[in-house]
C-alpha cells in the first residue's frame, strides 16, 4: 500500500511520483553512455593523480568519538577547498569514509552513518556551504548546476566530482592507506560519477541520489535543481549533449562494488524516475557478470527532501544500514 501522499503533502505543487509505482520505478532503465564516457573519465582520475592535496588542518575538538579538524586541500583546477576531517579518538581507523552532503551546501559535519573506526573526510563542494562560498562556483543551487554548462571540461558537476578524488587524497595522506567508501545524499549522488574509476573504494551508499537519467529528468518538472536545467536546455539544446557526460545512472553500470541505494517513491525536488535509474544500473551490473564485484542493496523510501511520519525511524535505521553495510565491504 502506498502512504497517503495527498494528506502527507496537501499543498505539494508537484505530483513527486510522476505517475509511476514501484515497479514502473524499478523498469527504468539507465542512460547508455554517449561516446568516450569512460575514457573522459578515467582520464580525468589519471590527471588528478598528479595533484599533491597539501592538507592543512586546524584542530575543533572532539566529536562523536573523532578529533575533528577543518581541513583546507587541493582540489581541481588548484583551488583550495576547506571541508571537515575526522579521526578516531581512541585506537585507529581501519576506513576512511568520503561523505559528500545536498544542494544545500554542509554547515556542520554529521557522523550518523559513520563507524566510531573511521577517518572522515566531510568535502564541501566548490562554491557551496558555509567553508567554500565564492570559491570556484556560484552559491546557489539554480546558478551552480549550470556553472560552466558551455563545455565537458568546465561543467561544475565533473569539477566537483573531481574533487572528490582530491578530497579522499588528502584523507589519506592524514589518516594512511585505507580501504575508502563513499557516502553521498541528493547532489552527493555525484559520488557515482567518481566512484568507479577510484579502485580505493569498496563500496557507497547513494541516498535520492540525483542527476540520473537526463532524458526523464529534462521531460518533467521538479521543485529542485533539475528546473534550473531545464529551462536552460530548452533554450540552450545543444547542453543536452554535455549533460551525457554527467549522467548517474550512466556512469553508476560502470561501479564495481556494493552499493547501497536509497530511493524515494516520492519526490518532488529530485525524481524518483532518475533516482531508481541509478540503483537499476547497478543491478544490471551485478546481473551481467557477478565477478565484477557490482552489488546492490536497495532501501525503497516513502518519500525524499520532504518531512514525513515516521522519517525520524527511517533516517535512523538507513544510517545503522549504512554502517553496517560498511562493515560487510571491508569483511569482502
């Protein structure tokens, strides 16, 4: 039974299920990758290689179990970022957890699905968030997913999946060689797009991860970033090429670990249509060959970027699945 959407979200301008049930959600298929996706993107992760993260920290305390520090690091195109990094206070890490935020930016690190064993690296995207406001992108959601929207190798979306990469280097370099995993919610679903190319990671957990599947995104309307985009493309079509680059599902076939996957049957900032599209490029994945690693673990939520009954039980359960979905990728 579905909840009761109409009395949950009365003066919901947007209809957040699009007309589509669970198993119309689960028969949506992922965008196929345009020419050279891969190779742009391996080539991108082989160049950031090259990019020493020089991390500066200064110490915040204690918290939740870690030694919290603001970091300040290297990241794409030289600039400096500044994010949150933490360390366990007592004994030490055996992961490093990458855990990006929302379109909302991040104003305070969370360490709800983080394991008390874990060194954390908390990035805040370019341009956003209380740390990185006017470095290297605008600071609001509707004129940062069209920064640089001209070209491939400009759009902010690749520069900040980028810095993903620089972000886990400079975690590494505080905290030693460990086994990574990415954690990433909403605009944090960017993570599918670096993840595959970063043999570090054992695993990821993608909460309504966004910008997955283009050609349903563009065709409706949402209350979230994705209206930024489509008026733009409308105008501008010849970005719908560019966006091909960009798009979750697409490069979510091409993850080879476990990741779990949390999906909203209603959602009005981020489509359900492009969420599921990013989980069923996953399964197809580990359908295809099982040898590769590719694993999915799909947690069906009532409803994403929105208050609910009952969401407070659910967010605590899907960060304790988290954590010890972390734990099964490290015993692989």
């Amino acid at each position: 039974m579905y909840p009761p959407y109409d009395s949950w979200f009365p003066d919901a301008p947007i209809d957040g299920t699009y007309g589509h049930d669970k198993d119309a959600l689960l028969a949506i298929e992922p965008v196929p990758p345009p020419p050279g996706f891969g190779d742009l993107w391996r080539g991108w992760f082989t160049a950031s290689r090259a990019v020493r993260p020089e991390p500066r920290l200064t110490a915040l305390g204690r918290r939740d179990g870690h030694d919290l520090y603001e970091l300040e690091h290297t990241g794409a195109d030289g600039l400096r970022l500044r994010g949150w990094l933490a360390l366990p206070s007592d004994g030490a890490a055996r992961v490093g957890v990458v855990h990006s935020h929302g379109y909302g930016g991040r104003e305070a690190p969370s360490f709800d699905r983080v394991p008390d064993d874990a060194a954390v690296v908390f990035p805040v995207a370019r341009g956003l968030g209380a740390l990185n406001a006017g470095v290297g992108a605008p600071d609001t959601a509707d004129e940062h997913v069209l920064h640089g929207i001209g070209s491939v190798d400009t759009y902010s979306l690749g520069r900040c999946a980028v810095d993903l990469w620089h972000a886990a280097d400079a975690l590494v370099e505080v905290a030693g060689d460990l086994p990574l995993y990415y954690v990433g919610e909403s605009f944090g679903g960017i993570g599918a797009l670096a993840v595959p190319w970063d043999r570090r990671f054992v695993g990821a957990t993608l909460v309504v991860p966004s910008f997955g599947q283009y050609d349903v995104r563009l065709d409706v309307a949402c209350a979230g970033s994705g209206a930024a985009v489509r008026r733009y493309v409308a105008e501008h079509p010849e970005a719908r090429d560019v966006l091909r680059y960009f798009d979750t599902s697409t490069a979510a076939a091409f993850l080879r670990v476990p990741v779990r996957c949390e999906c909203a049957l209603w959602d009005a900032s981020v489509p359900a249509p492009g969420q599921f599209a990013v989980a069923n490029a996953v399964a197809a994945a580990a359908r295809a060959d099982h040898r590769t690693g590719a694993e999915l673990e799909l947690e069906v939520l009532p409803a994403g970027h929105a208050e609910y009954p009952g969401q407070d039980a659910d967010q605590a359960r899907a960060a304790a699945a988290t954590r010890a979905h972390i734990a099964r990728c490290l015993a692989r």
